[in-house]
C-alpha cells in the first residue's frame, strides 16, 4: 500500500511539473537568479576556458549569448537545449555536468542574455523542458 502512495505521488508530482511548464517561453521567468547564481559558478569551472569569461566564444567555439547564440535557438525547445549541452559539453568531459549543474549553466546563460527571472528553477526534467520554448528577447 505504502508503496503504490509513493508511485501516485510521483506520477502526481510529474503531471504538475509538465502542467506548469507547459507552454511557457523564455521571456516568462524560467528560471530563479538562485539558479543562475548556481550556474554561474558552475559555467566558470567547466564553461568559460572554451566559451569565454563573458559568453563571447571565439574561433570555433560559439557564442553563448547575443544575436548569433538567441538565432540558432529560436523557436526551440529548451529539452533541445538542454540535451545539446548535457550531451555534449563541456567539450574536454562530455556528458560530465550533472542534470542539476546542466540546468543551472542554462539559467546563467538566460540571465546574461537579459532573459528574465521568475520565482521557480528550470527543471531537470526533460519532458517539461520540451514544453518550454526558447524565445529571443526583442532588440
């Protein structure tokens, strides 16, 4: 009995994750500053060698933020996102950043892309960041 609560709650607690994230974009707050604090210190340890102290890329790494970095993820899914760079980054350690850290990495770079903050972290999971949309800011 104790066993099948556990399961409901969880299968609960998931139908509420993907509700709330559903159909939100990047101009809607999906993110906490706490988390971009987070993904900030995260992105120095594992991001900023290649990508650069302010997100500018250079040679054949990319930008992490501006026109270039926003137009090659507009209209995407923030799972795509997300999978781009659990996947594969940081480019020395693929796959090394914890679903947490991965997340709090995106946060950062939201935040220095003048995404705005909300109230409540971007999830880890992947199905309600499939129901969020990567939308660039008006210049």
């Amino acid at each position: 009995m104790r066993f099948r609560v556990v399961i409901a709650s969880l299968v609960f607690l998931q139908a509420l994750i993907l509700v709330s994230a559903q159909g939100k974009t990047t101009l809607e707050g999906i993110y906490s500053e706490a988390q971009a604090t987070r993904g900030e210190k995260v992105y120095a340890a594992s991001c900023a060698s290649c990508h650069g102290d302010d997100l500018s890329g250079g040679g054949q790494t990319p930008p992490l933020s501006g026109k270039e970095f926003n137009g090659d993820w507009n209209d995407l899914s923030m799972g795509d996102l997300y999978d781009r760079t659990h996947l594969s980054m940081p480019a020395d350690k693929p796959g090394s950043l914890t679903p947490e850290q991965t997340v709090d990495v995106i946060a950062f770079l939201l935040k220095k892309g003048s995404f705005p903050a909300g109230q409540a972290d971007l999830p880890t999971d992947t199905a309600a960041l499939k129901q969020m949309k990567f939308v660039s800011p008006k210049p």
